[in-house]
C-alpha cells in the first residue's frame, strides 16, 4: 500500500515509454542508430498530441546500479556495504527533465551549458540530500560517483524517483543524476513522450507503432506503454511477494495458535487431578481460567521474547524487502507481539473454560 501511494517525483500521468531494440544488420554500427533515432524523433514530435518528446539515456525504470560505497561526498565517507546503501545513477539531458517534468524541490535543473558539458553540474534526490548533509542544504556541495570520476557540484535536489524500480532498490537507494547529451543517440535504446492534454496515451502509442512499422518493420518494439501501467508493472511482484507472506504468515499464526490449543489441552488433561484438589478446597471457576490462563501466557510470552530477539537478528537481511517503514520499526515491534500474545491467550481460553466447569468429584475421580 505505501509503495502504491507513493510519489513517483515526475508526473506519470500522461507520459509514455518507447523502446526498441536496434540490431542487426540494418543497425551493424552507432552511425545506423544514430540515424534511426535522427529519423524516428520528427516522426514522433509531428503526431498529433505529442506535446514533449525524448531520448534518454536510460528509461525511468533502468537506473545504472552500483554500490554506494564507490560514492564520495564532501564532508561524507562510505565503508563498503555500509546500510546496505545503493546508488542509482541515471544520466538526463534537459529534455529529460522537462518531459518527465521531474518535482524540482532546491535549486535548479540541468541547462544547456550543462548539457554540453562545460560544467561539472550534478542533481540528487531528495532524500540523497538528506542522508549526506543532513540539516544542511546541498547546493554547492560537491560529490562523485566514481574514484575516476571528476568532482560535481550539486546544482539541484529533485523529488526522489521512488516506486518504478521495487521496494528493494527504492527503500535503500541514493540517486544521483548526471547532466547527458542528445547530440549522440546510439546508446539509446527508447524514447519518452509526453502526451498533450485531452489525447490518450494509448492512441499516441498506436500511431508511434504504425510510424516504426512503415520506417523500418524489422525493429523490434521492446515497451510500449503508459508510465501508469509501467509504474503498476514494477510493483507487481512486491505485491505478489506481499500477498504470498501474507499468506504464509496468517497460516503460521492459525497453526501457532492450534499447536498452543493442543499442548494447553494436553497440560489440563494431564492436572485433572490437581484441578479437582484445588476446586474442592475452594477454588472457583475464576481461580481455574487465570492458572490455566497463565501457564499459557508464559509460553506466549516467552515465545514473543524469543520472537523479538531473533526479528532484531534477521533485521539486516529484512531490510531489502521493506518498503517505507524501517526493519527496527517500534510500532511493529510492539504491535506484532501484543497480536501474538492476544492470539495464544484466546487458544488458551477455550480449555481454560472447559477446566473451570468441571466437576470437582468426577476430576478427582478421573485423576485417580
């Protein structure tokens, strides 16, 4: 539910991804891509309710991945596998930004000069800004993303690119975005639209279909979809993930609360006797359902300690299937028992009653 309500930083709503494979031997070399695209884009920015078009380096959901640890920051050091930190690194043009109309939060986006290179401009999210000068404001902070790498000056923050790439990547990931150019276009491998208001993205994409087919009906259409229903296909399978351990866990607790039926049962059946001894002495139905109660909630409890202990130790491996919440979170930390401990006392309850109406005669005769 958090990853399906949050932002994904640019407006998803009206904005297309293209992409195709170019290979073979209409496209033996760069100079053949480069043409295609050369070819292709005025198509494209000549169809009827096109508004912005284009040509990425990488789609919004293939960010170039590596571990945070290459990453060096002022004022910042990272150790290797440290937080279990990723930075995912997407090179844009100004083009870029203004198709995906990226949600600019400090400073400013990628110009022109930036563009071609005559500045060592950089842009990070927002949380990136956050986790390496927290309380500070990051513009004109330097950083890079490599040892090789020249040093970059961070000219903008952006809102994060979050819920396109799953709960793994985006709950732990710092993003960094490196001013490109679209004077070479070999490398690229799809295209971004932005559709104009009234028109359906659909029928955008029906008439880019029909204009790849008569250029060249041998290019093989690798996406071509809404980037709602990209955004909506990438969290499919946490989705599916979280069905499926939801399942799991909601068997797990039937059986634990079975298991602790049947070992509370056993246990009562094996103090009839007892039972019997402390009714006839004068213990009321009340004195039996709170001993039976607490044999229960020990076990319960212990189990919820036990339980605690070992969430904490599998906390690092936990981290990467979590999306918006920390693996150390108190509520669920407090939560979790308290439904677990509430589960075992209600399996407990059922032989506690059947305890407590026993007869005191017929249990002392059943105990000898």
């Amino acid at each position: 539910t958090l990853m399906q309500r949050a932002d994904p930083g640019y407006v998803a709503e009206g904005l297309l991804e293209f992409g195709v494979t170019l290979r073979g031997s209409h496209f033996p070399d760069s100079v053949s891509r480069d043409e295609f695209w050369r070819r292709f884009r005025p198509l494209v920015e000549a169809m009827p309710g096109v508004a912005v078009v284009s040509v990425p380096l990488g789609l919004p959901t293939e960010p170039f991945l590596m571990e945070a640890s290459s990453l060096e920051a002022e004022g910042r050091t990272f150790a290797r596998g440290e937080d279990h930190l990723w930075l995912q690194q997407w090179t844009y043009s100004p083009a870029d930004f203004r198709v995906l109309q990226s949600r600019l939060i400090e400073g400013r986006l990628f110009s022109a000069e930036d563009e071609r290179g005559e500045t060592d401009a950089a842009v990070i999210a927002q949380s990136a800004a956050r986790y390496l000068w927290p309380g500070e404001s990051p513009i004109g902070k330097h950083l890079r993303h490599d040892a090789s790498a020249r040093w970059r000056t961070v000219v903008g923050v952006v809102a994060d690119q979050g819920a396109v790439t799953g709960a793994v990547r985006d709950a732990s990931s710092l993003q960094l975005f490196l001013p490109g150019s679209e004077t070479r276009l070999y490398w690229r491998r799809g295209m971004l639209v932005r559709v104009a208001s009234g028109w359906k993205g659909e029928t955008v994409l029906a008439n880019m279909t029909s204009a790849l087919h008569a250029l060249d009906p041998t290019i093989p259409i690798t996406i071509a979809k809404t980037e709602v229903a990209v955004i909506h296909d990438a969290q499919a399978r946490p989705r599916f993930v979280t069905f499926i351990l939801a399942i799991f866990a909601a068997l797990a607790l039937f059986l634990a609360a079975l298991g602790l039926y049947g070992v509370i049962s056993y246990a009562v059946s094996q103090r009839v006797r007892e039972i019997g001894v402390r009714m006839a002495l004068g213990a009321d139905s009340g004195d039996v359902v709170r001993l039976v109660l607490g044999s229960g909630a020990r076990l319960a409890f212990v189990g919820a300690i036990m339980g605690i202990v070992m969430s904490i130790a599998a906390s690092r491996v936990m981290r990467g299937m979590l999306y918006g919440i920390s693996p150390l979170d108190p509520l669920v930390f407090a939560a979790m028992p308290l439904m677990l401990i509430t589960v075992a006392l209600f399996a407990t309850y059922l032989p506690a009653r059947r305890a407590a109406r026993a007869d005191p005669v017929i249990a002392l005769r059943a105990g000898g």
